[in-house]
C-alpha cells in the first residue's frame, strides 16, 4: 500500500509493527511497547529498529520513552487509519 505522505509502498515488516502495536493497544505515550514486547518473532531486532526509524520518519509511529534502557513505541492516528485501511 502506499501511503499519502511520501508515496512510498510498506514492507510487510513495516504491516507487522503497525499491526503489532495496534492490537497491543500501544496507541499513546503512555501505553507504548519496547521492540521485545512486540513479540515479532519471525524478524531480527537490528531489522525492527530500522524499520521503525523508518516508521517514525513517516509519522506512522512515535517513540514513547524509555523501559529502563529499552525504547518504547506506539502506533500513531496515522497509523492507525492506515491499518484499518487494509
């Protein structure tokens, strides 16, 4: 799918964090999740982490803070319109 914003398509690893931090309820500063606590298994850390920068970069996603050394995410209105766009 291509988004407004810069016209670029998603991954499927960009529709899995989206979909992840939707279904966790991760949809504020507060409620946000670490890239552990997305329990994506089937993709390497260093991979989540640049697909999130990616993310971030789009507005699709926010950083929420920090779980003691571990950043914390959550999806963001975009997001979320854009998932339920699928």
């Amino acid at each position: 799918m291509i988004t407004e914003q810069n016209n670029t398509e998603l991954s499927r690893i960009d529709y899995l964090i989206l979909s992840s931090l939707a279904s966790s309820g991760a949809i504020n500063y507060v409620l946000g999740l670490t890239i552990k606590e997305m329990n994506i298994t089937e993709v390497k850390r260093p991979c989540i982490w640049k697909h999130l920068s990616i993310l971030i970069d789009k507005h699709l996603v926010c950083q929420s803070g920090n779980y003691g050394k571990q950043k914390m995410y959550y999806i963001t209105e975009d997001g979320i319109n854009l998932i339920k766009g699928v």
